[in-house]
C-alpha cells in the first residue's frame, strides 16, 4: 500500500545520506547557512525544549502578506502573497550517528495535533493584510520536546500523514487542526482528504491572475462495501524534507515561492491543483522531486536521488 | 406499500444487520463485517438470509424510532452508525436544507439548487453558486439518494451523504455554498441567534441536551433529511403493486428498456447503477463512458468536467461517469452531467444512435466512435415509435406524491400563507 508514509520515509532516509552533501552546496549557495552546527552539532538541554521556526522566501528575500515580490517565474514577473499555508507532519530531530528521535508537540490544539502521528499546519499568511484573504492568524513555530543531547539536524514531512487525512473533516473527534470548522480552507473535501498545501500568489499583471499550488493525495477512493470513507490512494504526494546539517536555534526552514514556481508565467493563471493529468502540476511536482507524469501515471512518490528544492534552511 | 422499521434492521450499517443474522453480539457497533477468509468488499455471501421485513421485524428494537417507507423488495439504505435516522433530526435537517444562512453570504440554501418540484434539481446545465460562479455540471436530483454507494456524478471518494455535503458547503472550486475561513464560524453564529433551532437541535441529537449546533451537527442533520427523500411511489411502482396498469405504449416502452439493454446501467428498482442497501451483497461502484463526446478521436471530453478521471487520474477513465436514478427523469432537464442535452426525447435518440456526434464548435467529434465507449452504448435500431414508447414508460417513473410532499417542502414557505414560518 503506498499510502503510508512509513515505507517511504524509510527509504528518504537512506538517500538523506547521499543528499546531504548537494543540500549543503545549496545551503551555502543560498547564503543561508547560518551556523550549520558542525560536527558537533546543538544540544538540546534538560527541558528538552526544541522550537523550529518557518519563514516564506522568495530567493534569498523573506516576504509576507503585502511584501511586493519580484522576479517571479519564466518571465521575471512580480506578485503579492495571497494565501500560503502548509502541513507539516512527523517532525525527527537526526543524531550525528544517523539515528532519529521524534519530536513530541508541545500541545495540541487549533494548529498542532500529537498522536501515533503528529500534524502540525504553518500558517505564513494572514487575511486582511496586502492580497491575502484567508487565515485569521499567523503560526510559524512547530514547538515540542525531544530527550536532551547532541543532534544535527532535523527531518520532516511535507503533508498530512494518511492515518489523519482522511478522518471526517467535520466529526468533533477529528483533531481541530485538520477539522473544516477551524481550518476550512485546508479541507479538500472533493478528494476525501486534505490540502498539504495551499501555496496561492497574486500576480501584479494585467487581470491580478493567480498561480498556485493545492499539493495533496490524490487517486483517493472510498470503500463503501466496507464503509471505509478513503481506503486508498494512488498518488500520496508527501515531501520529505530533510535537513542534514541543521541548527533550529540559528536557522529556520523556509518555503522559497521563487524556487517552486521557477517555471510559472505569471502573466497567466498557473492552477495546480495537483490533478494526475494537469500539465501545469509538472513544474512545481519536479521542484518537490515528487514522481508526476500528466498522463496520469505519476506515482506521486519521492523520485530516487532527488532532493526537493522548494524547502530551504536560512539564517535567522 | 410496504414498511419496514429501521429498528428491525438496526439503526446502523450492515455491521449491526450482519450481527443480527449472523454473528449476533461478535461485532464492535457500527462496524462492518467479513469472515477473514473473505477479501474485504465482499460480505458474507453464502450465510446471508434472504431478506424478510417481516422476519426482521422481529428482530429487536433499536434506538431510533424512524420508519422507512418502502416497498416491500426493497431494502432500507444504509446508514452511518454515528448518523442513525430519527424524525427530529430529519425534520431539523429539512429547515437546515432551505435555510439560506448556511451559505457564507446569506444568499442560498441547498434548496436554492435542488427544487422539490424538479426531484431536486434546478432546471439549469449548470447549478449557480451562491457568488454567481457556476459550477462545471447539473445539480443532481436526490430521489432515493440515500441509496447511492457514491456521490456526484463521479467521485468515488464520496460515499456518504455526510462526505458530499461538505463539497457544496466548503468548496472552492467552484464556489457554491461559500463557507470559508472568514465566516465558518459567523454562519454557526446565525443558526444559534434563531430561537427554534437550539431546541430542535437538542431533540435531533439527544446526545447533546444542550442543542450545540455545530457544523458537525448541521451536516447530519442535513443528511438524515436527504435520506428520507424516498421516491417509490410512480406509476411504474403502483402497477409493479398491481395497483395501476401501463398503457399499451407505456408497456411496450418497459419491454423496449429492457430489450434495448438500458437497464443494465439504470437497473430496477431505482432504474441507476451503484443502488446500495443493507442486503446488498456485490456493490456496484461501475462507472461508464457514454460516447458524448470525443473531442480528439481518443475519447477526451471537454476539460471542465472529464469525469471519472479527474479523481482516479486513470486514462481509461476519461468521460465516465455514475448512471444516474431515471425515477423522476421527466421533471429534471437538462440531461447528462453538463445539461448538454435539452430534453428527453434527444436523450433517447442519443442513445439509439450509441453516442453523440459534434458537428462544429470547441466541442466537436464523434462519440459514435469514442474507444472509451462503453460496449453497451451502441447503435440500435429504434423507430420512432419505439423511441416514443421508451419516453411513455420513462414518465410513468415520476412520482408526483414526491414532488409535492409537504415532508420534503421548504418549511419556510409552508402555510400560514404569506408569513414565513421560523424553525
């Protein structure tokens, strides 16, 4: 069944090793190495406290809700954020001898949820402020504990892990942060399940179109022999993110918008919706190293040997 | 007319039926059951009683006090364990389905697309929503659409009422509804500022004495009110009960159904694919290609509404779709999944000829010759009479009792006249 996490993620890890020297020539190629951390890598103290912060980029410059951002897409066009939100699951601080401890969310509430799976939703946009429309508040931390020592660095997945995508959006027992009465906009109720991303931005060309990224799992069916809401998908569409080399107390993990939508014109609508068959999904899938093919046929996998260069570490 | 009471079939899905017939007191409420040496989707096949509503009768109380109304070979739907029927709730859920404050802006209720008097639907190709945005296909009628294994016209990622509703009432591609981020909770705000419906939330989910009304609550309700919009009771049904008789054309049209093989999508007794009920043993879940269009000679439909290919991803998949009930067919014009055809009798012709053939315009090819055609859609050869008749036998499907159920009517505009009533 590829809809769990789990087969993948072991396989992320044995091909962590072999990404970590290309990501750190991007890191430093970004500029954004900050302190590394070495060999020696950050202590985490005796109240285990660990707090990993996220930022929106575009290129090496941070931006927001009304940051009017340049040099977009194949034509170097400018846009505004409209909408930028994201989910972030299975957050694992790595140990210098390659071993892993999970993180334990700090709470679960509105944007966090702490169980066999944990689910936490990055919100970098606010309603109200420049283009954006949508989100009340802003959460950029995922804060919790691990077991005091040594790490280096920190891996994470990208989306809603399946044992919590496809929960009822509605059910009062479904953890708020995935519920369609707190996070409506994250609910992808047409695919039975919810959007990892909702990556929106508003172009400043003729007609303000908008060119966005609704990452999630699709091929999704229910069972209803069995009544079972979703009992499968074809495409999972979950990012690793892995970062080798990485110092929460000095970094931060940002979303580079110029860097998933490199291939974009903005001078026309560019909706990837992330249907199998949708020509305009193939620049931000490649940028994701997600396997994607329009014919229909991507498997919605992490691609063997290939890193994802949407996510990046920068100096705080 | 037969009835059957939900509480002889327990007021679950089949896990608690199964536990009555088979394996009483082996199964976790609400849950579904197979023997392991089964592969899942198939429920026991061979232990499995024939059904009797009046053996069944006998078989317990359970805790709803909900009556369905069906003929007696029919089976009742299956229901949600954690949304067991109950005439408070459906009742709260037919002033929910007209009340216009569900929509984010006030405009539009369920009701707004979905008119009694249609069999639920709108008249329109395309249904408009509630910030004028139209939607890439036809409201579908819900007659008996307690009944369907999924929902839409092809989303087998929906297979509950409960599912589909969360699509109209916070999607945004199209927009319908329109509940978002910025006014999900304003809308519950609204509902609660109405002095009726606390109480008539309390008595819907006596779980919760209190009458919260939350979306989960709504979208229940809602759908427990879907549920009880039963439509058995056409012309067809009264002589099927040896109460009525088919004229001389209305019979050669039935005769004509089945020869011509268009029951085998739109099988009996709700004249659609993918019927389910709680004796239902093998779940139809097909979808089919129907030849409308063949924009590139490979079978491609237009790209709004490609169908059953949008969810699977599956090439083969493109232009299927789920065949939807024909009880009520005569009230629900436009036809297909784009209203792409005007009446009944050009559906008729479309499917003697085995498809559709696009003369000109963006949309133009010959689903004659579609290779993702479904083998069933072929030329056949029907006179003009014999098409006649067909339409003579489809009327007898409406139902004119359920188009005019005061059960089912907009309580907000029901008597006394000219004020309009609250919950």
């Amino acid at each position: 069944m590829a809809c769990f996490s789990t087969s993948w993620f072991s396989k992320s890890l044995l091909g962590a090793a072999s990404a970590a020297l290309a990501l750190s020539v991007l890191l430093s190629a970004c500029g954004g190495g900050g302190d590394s951390g070495g060999s020696n890598g950050w202590s985490v103290d005796s109240s285990g406290a660990v707090k990993l912060q996220f930022a929106a980029y575009a290129g090496s410059t941070p931006i927001q809700c009304g940051t009017a951002v340049a040099g977009l897409g194949s034509k170097s066009s400018g846009a505004q954020i409209q909408d930028l939100r994201f989910y972030i699951s299975n957050v694992k601080l790595l140990k210098a001898d390659g071993s892993s401890v999970a993180l334990t969310l700090s709470a679960t509430d509105n944007n966090n949820y702490q169980g066999t799976d944990s689910v936490s939703l990055i919100t970098l946009s606010q309603t109200g402020v420049g283009s954006c429309t949508a989100a009340t508040a802003l959460n950029k931390l995922i804060q919790g504990t691990v077991p005091a020592g040594q790490y280096v660095g920190v891996t994470m997945t990208l989306g809603v892990p399946f044992s919590l995508n496809h929960l009822n959006s509605t059910d009062p027992a479904t953890p708020a942060v995935l519920r369609s009465d707190v996070n409506p906009g994250m609910s992808w109720n047409w695919r039975g399940g919810r959007k990892f991303t909702k990556v929106e931005l508003q172009s400043t060309d003729t007609g303000n179109p908008v060119t966005l990224l609704h990452l999630g799992s699709t091929g999704c069916v229910g069972d209803p022999a069995n009544g079972v809401a979703i009992s499968s998908c074809t495409a999972p569409n979950r990012v690793p993110l892995t970062f080798s080399s990485f110092n929460p107390n000095t970094q931060a993990i940002a979303l580079d918008v110029k860097s998933l939508f490199a291939s974009a014109d903005f001078s026309v609508a560019n909706s990837c919706m992330s249907s199998p068959t949708d020509a305009k999904c193939v620049g931000p899938f490649g940028v994701l190293a997600l396997n994607f093919n329009s014919d229909g046929t991507g498997t919605g996998q992490p691609i063997s040997g290939q890193t994802q260069s949407a996510f990046k570490a920068v100096g705080l | 007319m037969g009835t059957t009471t939900l509480d002889a079939w327990g007021a679950r899905w089949p896990g608690a039926w199964l536990g009555v017939s088979l394996m009483a007191g082996a199964l976790c409420p609400g849950q579904w059951a197979f023997a392991s040496s089964e592969r899942p989707g198939h429920i026991a096949p061979t232990t499995t009683p024939a059904v009797s509503a009046a053996s069944l009768k006998r078989a317990g109380a359970g805790p709803a006090d909900w009556v369905w109304q069906l003929p007696a070979d029919v089976a009742p739907p299956r229901v949600p364990a954690d949304n067991p029927m109950s005439p408070a709730k459906v009742e709260l859920g037919r002033f929910l389905f007209y009340d216009k404050r569900l929509s984010g802006n006030g405009t539009q209720s369920c009701g707004s697309c979905h008119f009694q008097r249609l069999a639920f639907t709108d008249g329109r190709a395309h249904g408009l929503g509630s910030t004028g945005e139209a939607h890439p296909r036809s409201p579908m009628s819900l007659a008996n659409a307690a009944f369907n294994a999924t929902y839409t016209w092809a989303n087998p990622a929906l297979i509950t009422l409960e599912r589909q509703m969360t699509n109209p009432v916070f999607g945004e591609t199209p927009v319908e509804m329109g509940v978002n981020d910025t006014n999900v909770q304003q809308v519950l705000q609204r509902l609660q500022a109405e002095p009726g419906y606390p109480r008539r939330f309390a008595t819907a989910f006596p779980e919760d004495p209190q009458g919260t009304i939350s979306w989960d609550h709504v979208i229940k309700a809602v759908s427990a009110f879907e549920r009880s919009l039963l439509s058995f009771n056409s012309k067809y049904d009264r002589v099927k009960a040896g109460k009525a008789r088919f004229s001389a054309p209305e019979a050669r049209g039935l005769k004509l159904f089945r020869q011509a093989e268009c029951v085998k999508c739109h099988q009996e007794p709700n004249f659609s694919n993918q019927f389910l009920t709680v004796a239902t043993r093998d779940v139809d879940v097909s979808f089919y290609n129907k030849g409308l269009y063949n924009l590139d000679g490979r079978g491609a439909y237009p790209a709004a509404s490609p169908g059953l290919i949008e969810i699977t991803g599956k090439a083969a998949d493109m232009g299927h779709y789920r065949a939807p009930t024909l009880r009520n067919i005569e009230v629900t014009a436009p036809y297909m999944h784009d209203g792409s055809v005007a009446t009944l009798q050009e559906a008729i012709a479309l499917y003697a000829d085995g498809g559709r053939r696009i003369t000109q315009g963006h949309n133009a090819g010959d689903g004659r010759a579609s290779p993702l055609k479904n083998a069933l859609v072929r030329s056949r050869p029907l006179s003009h009479q014999d098409q006649a008749d067909l339409l003579a036998f489809l009327k007898t499907l409406t139902d004119p009792q359920f188009l005019r159920d005061p059960r089912h009517a907009d309580p907000f505009q029901s008597p006394p006249p000219g004020k309009r009533r609250t919950p």
